[in-house]
C-alpha cells in the first residue's frame, strides 16, 4: 500500500475527499447525529465506510459494526453492544473494563424480560461476558418480550433508558481518555439494507431511543429505496415507509458515482482485441494540399472520449456500456471478470466490444438478452434509452452508443449488410477493417459460459 494514501490507496472514486467534507460538516453540526450514506447495492459504501472510519480513528474513537453479519440475533440493541464492547476496551484499563461491563448491565436491565438464547453466545464470543450473570436464569421462557416493553412502560422507561445513555458516555469518556482522542464517538453501521426488514427496523427504533447523545454520532450505509421497500413488507405496501425513514436519518449523502474511468481502467486487464476504431481522442485533423486544418466533429460532453490519451478504446467502450445499462461498481468487477474469462477460452485476438455486448445484455435478463439476439431494436431502445444520447467519436461523425452496439449485433448476427452511398461511413469503415468478423455461433455460448461466474 503506497504510505503517501495511507487507507485511500485504492480510492479510485474520490472518496477521500467525500470523507473529509463529511466529517467536517458533521463536526460543525451539533444537530446532524445520524447520517444516512445512501447508494444503490454495489455502489461502494463499504468500502467508503470502511476506510473512512480507519482514517477518522486517528482522532476520533470509531466504532464499525456490520449489521447484516449479525440480523440472526433477535434483539439488534445486544448485537450492537457486543460490537461496542468489543472494539473499545482496553485490556490494560481494568477501569475500562469495569466501566464496558456497566454499560452491558444496563443493556441487560433493559432486555431482562426476556432473551434469546443466541444472546448468551454472542455476548460471551464478543466480550468475555457471562450473560447468565448479567440478567439471571429463565430469560429464554419470555423470547417473546424484548425491548419495546419497557420503551411501552413510559414510566420505568425514561430512567432506564438515562441510566443506558449515562452508562455510554462514562464508556465512551474512558475510551477517548485511554487514547487520547477527541469527541464525539462515530459508530459506522453498514449493509443495513441486507438485514431482515424487522431487524433493519428495530436497529434504528433503538439508535433513536437509546443514542441520541451530544457525543455520539451515527453513520448509516444504505440504499434508502431498498430499506423503504423492506418497510413496507412490514407495514403494508400502503405505508409511507419514506416519510418514516425520515424519523431517523437528520441529513443524507450519496455517493457519486458519475466518473469511473479511473475504476474501470484499473480493473480491465489488457485483452488482445480487434478494435472498433473510434477516435479516442474524440479529434479529427485533415489535411487540404499544402495547408493543415483542424477539425473537431462536434464532440461534447456526451461523447467518451479522451483527449489526453489517457484511457484506451476498450476503457472508453466499457465506460459507455456501464452508463447505459446502469451498473454497479460491485457489477463491473463481475462482468470483467466474465470478459477474461470468455477471451481467455477463446484463441488469438477477439472482438472486445462484442463480447463486452453480450456480457452486459446476457446479466440484463434472459427476456432482454434473447430480444436483442433477435434483431429487435426496440427492445433496446425501451431498455437503454440513455444510449441513443451518449456517442463515440468515428472521425467523420458522432455516433450513439445504441447504433454501434445494434450495429455490431448485426454483424453478429450474420446479417446480410447492403452498403450503398447513403450508408454512413463509419459503418463501412468499421465493416471493412475487422479482418475476421464476430460471429455469434462462436461467441454466444462462451458468454453463456461466462455467465456463470459471479
């Protein structure tokens, strides 16, 4: 890992920058004490919180707790103090210690009425702690009664739910003193979109309950339209479930995934490739006799190009591909692994774009895969409506990222092509210059192969 990067080494997105607004904004914002990192599946939030939270560690005590490799346990408030526990004692503290298991006995108040089983395990993997000596025998004859009934009993409620929080901060006290840090404490929770609706739910229900805190905040990665559906299989399809989410959530940020060439650049490895020929420099010089003029084809901002050369025509195709099938950062790992792995079976050079083509469709469904295979442009049109505005620059003109893909699913297809003088040229050019033509009869079943990589 290059030390001049430090955790960011292989920050190919600009996180690093995103973390650092963040962490100001929400330091000089008393108010913001959860914060919802909101992005699709696959987007790269764990990786986001992960190295943000070891880059904020060096100042701020920092807590990271995966929810979704703990949704098995039925009380998420126990889930999350056996991460607490875990991560901030201090085995040369006998103080710390002391201070951790006050905190985990105010825990077992609160769910005394009644425990799973699993709760003892997780306790005792986690912190060392004998959960039979916190709350007693016979937990397990009322698994059915958790937290909400004390929350439901206002009375006896408040004053367990101060003594939670006052045993918290004392914990969260000894911790920033033990390392000489500052406040407030930052717990990360991720993959909360992956849990059970119910438990995705209750998780929140008890960071709103028993964490609003001055010196404590929360940040949350999810995709908020995954977690409002997951809601509303709890509630009802009826159900509000965005306006409820609001409840927990004070601010929200996503993550900006719009640049990824550097990602897909780093990622696709060299494949012996016949080219399409687009101008990846998206410029055209032509020569008149013993004057030189300079022609630039109207590229604009939707053209993929590169004028300082910096990403090949393979990056560039792909780029485009990812935009107008609208994939994942998590996606475009799999679907390259599956490129290797078809060209790699395949002998000699190999037509890239077309096997990229195949790749991308065939993860689309099989309904959209076997309608383009046919020849029906509508299908593509209706499925990615983005590709008739991005283009690629071809010398003589720009075309759009759906006429080049169709058109070499034509050829493909074996289709008979009829060039007469209104056939644009970059199709003629394009035609002539693959010295062997993709074929789909080769190229199908290996994609059909590759497929099955995940």
């Amino acid at each position: 890992m290059d030390e001049d990067f430090g955790v960011w080494a292989d920050d190919l997105m600009g996180r690093k920058t995103s973390a650092e607004f963040l962490t100001r904004y929400l330091l000089a914002n008393d108010h913001v004490k959860v914060l919802n990192v909101n992005s699709a599946w696959g987007a790269g939030k764990s990786f986001f919180l992960e190295r943000w939270a070891k880059e904020l560690n060096s100042k701020h005590v920092c807590v990271y707790f995966n929810a979704w490799e703990s949704d098995y346990s039925s009380e998420p408030l126990v889930a999350l103090m056996a991460a607490l526990e875990q991560q901030l004692v201090d085995s040369s503290s006998a103080e710390a210690t002391e201070i951790g298991r006050t905190a985990i006995n105010t825990v077992s108040k609160l769910i005394k009425k009644g425990t799973p089983l699993v709760v003892r395990g997780l306790f005792m993997k986690f912190t060392g702690v004998n959960f039979n000596d916190l709350i007693g025998e016979g937990g397990d004859d009322a698994a059915g009664k958790l937290v909400e009934d004390l929350v439901a009993e206002h009375a006896s409620a408040e004053k367990n739910v101060e003594e939670f929080k006052e045993a918290l901060r004392e914990r969260f006290l000894q911790a920033r003193e033990n390392e000489g840090k500052n406040t407030p404490v930052f717990i990360f929770i991720d993959e909360l979109d992956r849990c059970r609706p119910t438990y995705a739910i209750e998780l929140l229900e008890r960071i709103k309950h028993f964490f609003d805190m001055d010196d404590c905040k929360f940040i949350i990665a999810s995709d908020s339209k995954q977690l409002a559906h997951s809601i509303k299989v709890v509630y009802g399809q009826s159900f509000g479930s965005s306006q409820y989410l609001r409840r927990f959530f004070d601010a929200e940020f996503s993550l900006d995934n719009r640049n990824i060439f550097k990602f897909v650049q780093s990622v696709l490895p060299a494949i012996d490739s016949y080219l399409v020929g687009i101008n990846v420099q998206g410029r055209t010089v032509i020569t008149h006799g013993k004057y030189n003029s300079e022609r630039t084809v109207s590229a604009n901002g939707s053209t993929f190009c590169s004028d300082s050369m910096e990403f090949d025509e393979n990056t560039l195709l792909t780029v485009a591909l990812c935009k107008i099938f609208n994939v994942q950062l998590r996606e475009i790992l799999n679907y390259v692994r599956q490129i290797k792995a078809a060209s790699d079976f395949m002998d000699g050079s190999v037509h890239f774009f077309c096997l990229a083509i195949l790749i991308f469709a065939r993860a689309q469904g099989s309904d959209f895969y076997l309608e383009l295979l046919s020849g029906d442009e509508s299908a593509l049109r209706k499925h990615c409506p983005l590709g008739a505005a991005l283009t690629v620059h071809m010398n003589t003109e720009l075309v759009t990222i759906n006429d080049l893909l169709f058109f070499h699913v034509s050829i493909m297809r074996g289709v008979e092509l009829r060039f007469e003088d209104t056939t644009p040229m970059w199709k003629k050019r394009v035609y002539s210059d693959y010295t062997e033509k993709p074929k789909l009869r080769k190229y199908k079943p290996v994609v059909d192969l590759a497929h099955q990589l995940s």
